[in-house]
C-alpha cells in the first residue's frame, strides 16, 4: 500500500536550519542504535558527538554524491547513496577525517575506521543503491516514514532494473525491511562492536 507521507529530495543540503532539523531527528531515533553508538564515543562528550556524526553525514559525507531524502513534516530522513558513486576527494576525505577523529575519540579512530572500511569491502559487487541511513522521530515511528522513504527510492530501482543494499545493527528491523523485497544475505562483527545483518532487494 502506497505511504500516505510525501517526500521530498533535499538537494544540495545547504540550509542550516534544514541540516540541524534533520540531524535532531537522526540523534532521536538512533540515540539506542548498537551501530551508530559503537562509532560515537561514549564518554562525556557524547551528546555533542551525537549531533555532530549526523550533520558530518549530512554535509561533507553526503557532499554531491549521495542523495538525501525527507518527508514534508521533516521528522524523518534517509540518504542514499547511487550506483558508482564516486569517492571524496583526498582534500574532502582529509577535513572529514579530523572531525570524525572527533566524533569517535582519537584512541578509538583505528579500530573504527578498520571496522566501516571492513564492512565497505563487503558490499555487492553488482551496481547498486545503497541506504546508507533511514531514521525516524521516535514520536511517530510507526506511521509510514520509513516505508515512504524506502518507496522513493525503491520504485527508481525497479524502473532501472537495480538492486539495493542495507546494513542494519537492529534484528527487530528485519522483518520491516523484508516487507519492502530485502532479504538477509549476511551477517558481519563489526570490531569489539555489534553484529551487522546484510540485506539486498535485487
């Protein structure tokens, strides 16, 4: 059944207000997420780490390559990521280094960045979209959000004959993921962290 939430694509994400709205909702509703927390560091600092993980996901990760998606309300977002998207720029890729160094603690960075470099190895090797992030306001999931944020999407992927790719850290999201066509190709232990299930929709 078709979402009744309409969705917008937010390109380029350059508005700040845009960019903080939708980083609050992505801190509220992975702010449990085994994945998103075994990147952040968990000392002191980790409520400003929180906010500043999402709007570096946001900006410089996301950049011109990957595609950022909400529903009109703005109390969901996801980013995906097309077929052959290019890599950052070694000047990008420098300056995203230093603030995620911040974000994970610099007595952490080897260990993590090993781990999503691991895991990065470990996608299909066939072209495809990869969802990167889909979060929800923990007030509304629940409601259709992440289904209209997944159609968007997915219904480019039929149109082009493309397969997808996700990572989830949470096995109660499963099911919702295989309503939508992916199925459990399979499973990797992130380093010292949380197992991750692999899912594809071909």
């Amino acid at each position: 059944m078709p979402s009744r939430h309409s969705v917008t694509r937010i390109f380029p994400a350059r508005d700040p207000a845009v960019i903080d709205a939708l980083a609050n909702v992505l801190c509220r509703a992975f702010d449990k997420d085994a994945h998103i927390n075994w990147i952040i560091r968990q000392d002191s600092k980790r409520s400003a780490a929180f906010r500043k993980f999402f709007q570096l996901l946001l900006t410089d990760l996301l950049g011109p390559r990957g595609e950022l998606y909400a529903t009109s309300d703005r109390q969901s977002a996801a980013v995906w990521f097309p077929p052959q998207t290019q890599s950052l720029s070694l000047i990008s890729q420098a300056r995203v280094g230093i603030r995620f160094a911040e974000i994970t603690g610099w007595q952490n960075l080897p260990i993590r960045a090993y781990g999503l470099n691991q895991m990065e190895t470990r996608h299909p090797k066939i072209p495809h979209y990869f969802l990167q992030t889909i979060g929800v306001d923990p007030d509304v999931q629940g409601h259709g959000h992440g289904s209209a944020l997944l159609e968007v999407v997915l219904k480019r992927c039929d149109a082009e004959g493309m397969a997808a790719y996700l990572e989830t850290s949470n096995e109660a999201n499963i099911p919702f993921y295989e309503q939508h066509g992916f199925q459990v190709i399979a499973t990797a232990q992130l380093p010292r962290g949380p197992m991750l299930w692999q899912m594809q929709r071909d």
